[in-house]
C-alpha cells in the first residue's frame, strides 16, 4: 500500500476542464404541487377511513350488524 500511486494523469485534468455542466432544471413549482397534492390525498384518505370506521361503529352499536346466517 505504501507504494501506490494515486496521483491523477495530466490527461485526466484537461478532460475535466472540458467538461461543461448542464443547467439545472427548474423543479420548484413542481415539487409545490407535489406536495400539496399528497396532502390534499392524505387528509381525503383519513377521512374516508373515518367515515368508514364511524359507520362501522354505528352499525355495532345499534347491533345491525349481524355474524353468521
């Protein structure tokens, strides 16, 4: 390990100084609507799941609800 070479190639430098990056892409709208429409889906699925479950117990307590024939 001690004799290892890790310096970089002359080569390898100039490539990078080729090297033109890309312009970033414009995501911030995007990622707002994103996240307001997981919120807008979480909180319409918290509701169904209330509405169902208070159903669900309205049945029972009324005792409509009946297991088996």
């Amino acid at each position: 390990m001690k004799n290892d070479d890790l310096r970089a190639d002359r080569d390898d430098l100039d490539e990078l100084d080729r090297f033109i990056p890309r312009t970033p892409a414009k995501r911030g709208n995007n990622l707002v609507m994103q996240v307001a429409t997981g919120v807008f889906l979480g909180g319409l699925a918290l509701w169904l799941v209330q509405v169902g479950a208070t159903a669900l117990y309205a049945k029972l307590m009324l005792g409509t609800i009946t297991f088996g024939g």
